[in-house]
C-alpha cells in the first residue's frame, strides 16, 4: 500500500533530523543529541522505508553510513568500504537477528564472534608488505580523512607488522580509545595548562586523532583496538574471524582481551549478561556487545544491505535514567537556523555525571510528550554528550505550555516553521551571529569561493577579534593588514598569501557563487542547476519573489487541497528546475525574501566578486536526464573529477543503484553497487567504456 502524506512527511522529517545530527557528529565533533535518541530516530525511519520502499531515497540516512568528511584533511577512498552495523536493544531483537542468520544455512547452530563494542572513534589502517602507508577515519563510509602522522603517534599501533607471513596488502579496521584512567590524567593536565577538558573520553579520542599537529596528538594517550579485516592481497585469511582477530594479534595489534567465540542465541546472551556486569570496572568504556558470524560461508551467504552486514549486529546496553524537575527552556540556535529547545533542569546525577541541561529536539518532540514547564520528567543518559527527556513522570503543579519564539533569541529575525517539518528556524541566514561562523567557513570552503589559507581557525579567531561579521567582511581584510601581520604566527609573506587568495577569489562561476550562500537544501548540484536554468542572479531574485506571490495565490485558491496547491506552483518558475520541489522551492524564497541577506549580497558584488553570466541556451548537455552511480577507483579520474565531467554534461550522480539508474561506472574494487547494478540490469561501464562515453558526449 502506498505511504499516505502523513507517512511521506514523517519520513522526510526524520530523514532531515538524521542528516543534521549526523553531520554535527561526524563533521563537527559536536554531538547535538545523544545515540539513544539517534538510534530511536534512524530505528523509525527504517521502519517506515521497510514498509514503504517508494520513500527510500538515495540521500537518506539509512544509505548511508555517516556524512562526508571535512576538508581540514585530504580525503582518500577506503579499498572496501567501513560498514556500520545495525543495532539491537533487548533479547527479542538479537533472537530475530539470530534467527534471520540461521535461515541462510539449514537452520542448525551458528557460532558467533563475541567482542566488547568499544566507544570510541574507527579508523582504517593500509598496510602494504607489511608497513603502515596510510590511515583514515571512517568519514562516510566510502571516503575518510587521512590522518596518517597523527595515528603514527599512537603508541600500540603497529608500523611494520610483526613477523614474516604478512600479506601485500591489507586494511585493519579498529577503533580508537582513550582508557578512563588515563582520560583523567589528560584531562588534570589539560586544566592545569589553562584549557578546555574533554567531555569524555570518545571525545578526546576523536579531537586528538584530528588534530592538524601531530605534536599535539603525541601527548594523548590514545591506544588502537584492533576488530576486523577490510581488503587484503596475498595471502588467504582464516574463514573464522575470531581466528582473523588472533592473526592480528600475531601481527602485533592490540585486541580486546574479551574477544571470545560463542555458541548460538544464548551463548550470545550469555556474554552480553557477563560483559554488562564487566562494563563498569572496566578502564575502556563500552557501549554495548558485536556478535558476527563467524563463519566466511555463511556471511557471503548472508551478504548486506545498504549500510550494513546482515552477519552482525551490536547489542546495546540500555541507558541510564532517573527523575527530576523542568524548570524552564530556551532556544538555542545552530549552525544552519535551527532553533533547539534545551531544558533546563533541576540538577540531577545519572549517568556518572550531574546534568543540568537536556536536549528537546525540537517542537514536535516536545508535542508528542507533551512536555511542560514545571513537569516532573524522566532523564536518560548512557555515556552520551546531550541528555534527553525520555517522558513525563508527573505532571506538574502550575506545569505551563512550551511556546516557539516568534523571533530568534540571537538576531531578532523571525522565526520560520515550514508545514511538514520539525524543525523551526531562524531565517536571518548571513547576518545571524549563530550562524555566522559555519556561514563564513562555508562561503570560503573548497567548492565554494575556494579562498586558500581561510581555513576553520583563522575564521574563528577572525569574528572573535570582529574582523568579520559577514562574507563581505572578507574582502576588506585588506585594510587590516598590519594588524594581521602582526598576529601570532603571521607574517608579511603569509598575509599576503592569504589576501592574494582572496583576492583570485573575486573571480569565480554563478552556480559556486549560489552555494557559496549557504542556501539551505541548496547544495552543489541544486546550484549547478539554478545557475543553468536562471542563467544570472537576478533572474533567480526575481523567481524567488514571484514564487511568494504565487504561493500565497495558491494557498487562497486551495486552502485546504496541498496537492492543489503543489500543482500550481510546479508548472513554472522555481519548480520548473529538475529537483526543485516544493521544499526546496520555499527554502530559496524565504532566503531571498529576507533583506539582509540581500544586503550581503550587494555588499559582495561591490567588493568586486563578479562571475560570468551562464549560456543558458547553447550549452550542450548529452547527458541530461541521464543518472550515474560511481563505484571503485579508477587510475585517470578521481571521483571527483568524473562526478564534475557527468554533470558538465548534464547528466546526474548519485549515491545508490536503483531501477532508476542509467549507468553503473565500475572501477576497480568496486564492491556491492556492481553486483546490485547486475542483478537490475543497469548498464555497467569500466574505465575505458566511461571514458569513451565522455569522449563521445563532450570534450
């Protein structure tokens, strides 16, 4: 049966939820909720595209593994990818699991890989004849950041592995700890020299391997726990990977010394029990159990789905909860608007720490459990960043309603809750001071304004000094330049590195210019495809304008008909662009609505930031219409550079193989995409057939 809209909107919400945290977790170090509520949110979701596969989506969370790495390091492509795994919270979930397994064989008894599931950060170890040449974080899955000189300061990480039977070439997969004692030992330090102290130790883990000076990350005591295998060359491995996880030790990793082979569903049981009553004298924090199937047979049998091995699974501990009083909420605002309700608590210690503040979510989360001021409530913690309120206990004497700002608690800007979203936020865009910072280093990323020596820490200490306050700031730092050379760290050849940069930058292309903006749901190809369609800025101002007008004759014509009103509004203007829906479509409006971000925009084009107008007509687009999924390496093009020659020919690329899919381009090691590309019928092609196909469409 087909997802009704209130199904579809559910699914779009949590799947914008998801991405959001996601990218908090993965890119910034800067977790906005903790794991419980992420994995009650994913768990959802999963549940939804389960029963609906038409709302699966090739962006949603649940194809993916995590989010894209930054771009503080060069980012390199793992040989096979770091899969996550899917989770479980009680003895019927793991039965099911268990029973799913055995239904791939005949039936019998399945021996099961036992091992602690550490709480810390992953990492992936490339060893070639036996000598460490690289490391990389787990990123999204297929792509990491390479963070080598930093994971060679790790003192139980091995260089050059142990002994003569070593194979050509080989991944180690593993995660990164910092023991609790030595946790607190950094953390003395850290305080004692004047700094910030980590929150917990899979914090610190994860902010030391991505220091950019590995100085600093030799001074952490962080230890490699070694837990699988990813691709090796030259040699045949054990079928058994508990045999697999002694082989590494031969080879000289550190592996848990809990790392046991167990028998069917209750010998799972049993483990998970023993290593519950373990968890709290243990130095590594834990956060639940992994069991796999031991057996190299029965796991090829099983195979995987999007982000995950069907042979595994994590059996969560549950968190810890107790009871205590709301007393009032604010609103704070993030990085892309969103406006989060934070309860302010009576203190309470759950946990292993006192918390004071938890995370509402946002305001349907605060609807659905009818949360209110005054409210006895139930807080759960389990080692995570963020507390939440999991329920109402009691309600309260006098208990008040929750209420939206109507303007941003920062910058006074209104406050905007789109139908059909969660999340309500604040719409000031590039001159709101919250979201001013990730503003500005978006502006300047890469692949957007590209301005070389403009990184992270020099945004940051530049608003802190009120050098800027907005992208137009940047190119008046010019007039800054003796206070600049005198800074810590600068001189007189580095300042004029970086005002020479911003200076080239001046001269830049329409669509890097609109995602440069920070237009949210507009990322590199909706700019792309804006700047095709509209061909100059203003023709793109003036749609956004004309769209609000239409939008409100729609909501007059139709006011209680949704798909009414969609109609009207996707016949022409925004809508006409291929994939502009609705969503979208407002989010374009509302950002060229508010006047100052015009005004920033203004401000840029007097600075001198001008771009060519785009030939809207004439450019040829052969592959326009025409969907692309890449997969493995090819020895001419990074995925980059054939992801850009795609979509100069107008075609488009994607993250999943669909029956949706044109064209499957395999390169080597190309793994699962290949094998589901077959099973459709999508066209494969290898690298000499790809490049043969941009021959023959363009130059």
């Amino acid at each position: 049966m087909a997802a009704n809209s209130t199904t579809t909107q559910r699914a779009e919400q949590l799947a914008e939820q998801l991405r959001e945290h996601s990218r908090a977790y993965y890119v910034h170090d800067e977790p906005t909720i903790s794991d419980a509520e992420y994995d009650r949110l994913f768990r959802e979701l999963q549940e939804i595209e389960a029963e609906h596969p038409e709302l699966i989506t090739p962006d949603s969370p649940t194809q993916r593994v995590g989010a894209p790495p930054s771009d503080k390091f060069e980012s390199v492509d793992h040989a096979t990818p770091m899969l996550s795994l899917g989770n479980c919270f009680d003895d019927n979930e793991l039965a099911e699991f268990d029973r799913r397994a055995r239904e791939a064989v005949d039936g019998g008894e399945l021996a099961y890989c036992a091992e602690p599931k550490f709480d810390g950060t992953a990492l992936n170890l490339r060893y070639e004849n036996g000598v460490l040449v690289r490391a990389t974080t787990r990123g999204d899955g297929v792509t990491g950041e390479d963070i080598t000189p930093n994971a060679r300061t790790i003192r139980n990480l091995p260089l050059r592995l142990a002994g003569q039977n070593v194979p050509d070439f080989i991944e180690i997969r593993g995660e990164v700890v910092l023991a609790r004692s030595r946790f607190e030992a950094l953390n003395a330090r850290l305080e004692g020299e004047g700094h910030k102290p980590f929150v917990n130790p899979r914090n610190a883990a994860s902010g030391s391997l991505r220091q950019l000076d590995s100085k600093i990350t030799a001074r952490r005591p962080l230890a490699f726990m070694g837990y699988g295998i990813g691709r090796v060359d030259g040699m045949t491995l054990a079928s058994s990977l508990y045999e697999q996880l002694q082989q590494l030790q031969a080879w000289g990793f550190q592996i848990s010394q809990y790392v046991d082979r167990v028998q069917g569903l209750e010998g799972c049981k049993a483990y998970y029990e023993a290593m519950a009553e373990r968890r709290a004298n243990l130095d590594i924090e834990i956060d639940g159990c992994v069991f796999k199937v031991d057996n190299a047979a029965v796991r090829d049998e099983l195979g995987f789905v999007a982000r995950a091995p069907r042979w595994a699974i994590a059996r969560k501990f549950p968190a810890e909860e107790t009871t205590t009083r709301l007393n009032a909420v604010e609103f704070q605002v993030g990085r892309t608007g969103a406006l989060t309700p934070v309860a302010k608590l009576e203190p309470v210690f759950v946990g292993g720490v006192t918390v004071s503040n938890a995370s509402l979510h946002n305001m349907d989360e605060v609807e659905r459990k009818d949360i209110r001021i005054g409210d006895m409530v139930v807080v759960r913690r389990a080692g995570d960043v963020i507390p939440e309120i999991k329920e109402v206990a009691r309600r309260g004497e006098n208990a008040r309603e929750i209420e939206l700002p109507g303007e941003c608690p920062v910058c006074g800007s209104a406050v905007e809750r789109i139908e059909g979203e969660a999340v309500a936020r604040c719409t000031g865009g590039l001159v709101c001071a919250a979201q001013r910072r990730e503003a500005l280093k978006h502006f300047s990323s890469r692949r957007a304004l590209d301005i070389e020596g403009l990184g992270d820490r020099q945004i940051e200490a530049f608003v802190d000094e009120g050098l800027l306050a907005s992208p137009a700031d940047i190119f008046a730092l010019h007039e800054h330049r003796d206070a600049l050379v005198a800074r810590e760290g600068y001189g007189e050849k580095s300042v004029a590195n970086l005002l020479s940069s911003i200076e080239s930058s001046k001269q830049t292309t329409l669509e890097r210019f609109i995602f440069a903006l920070g237009i949210r749901e507009v990322g590199e190809t909706m700019a792309r495809d804006l700047a095709r369609h509209f061909g100059t800025l203003d023709n793109l101002r003036a749609e956004a304008g004309a769209y609000l007008v239409r939008l409100d004759q729609a909501d007059q014509a139709h006011p209680d008909n949704r798909a009414a009103r969609d109609r009207m509004l996707s016949a022409e203007g925004l809508q006409a662009v291929p994939g502009v829906g609705a969503r979208v479509a407002h989010c374009i409006a509302d950002f060229f609505s508010e006047q100052r971000n015009l005004d920033v925009i203004d401000a840029l084009i007097e600075a001198g930031v001008t771009w060519e107008t785009v030939d809207t007509d004439d450019t040829p687009q052969p592959l326009a219409g025409q969907t692309f999924v890449l997969t493995g390496s090819m020895d001419s093009l990074t995925r980059d550079e054939a992801k850009a020659r795609i979509e100069a020919r107008g075609g488009r690329v994607t993250s999943s193989v669909s029956k949706k899919t044109d064209y499957v381009v395999a390169g080597d090691s190309p793994g699962s995409k290949r094998d589901k590309a077959e099973k459709l019928g999508v066209t494969l092609l290898d690298e000499v057939a790809f490049l043969a196909l941009l021959a023959d469409t363009g130059n």
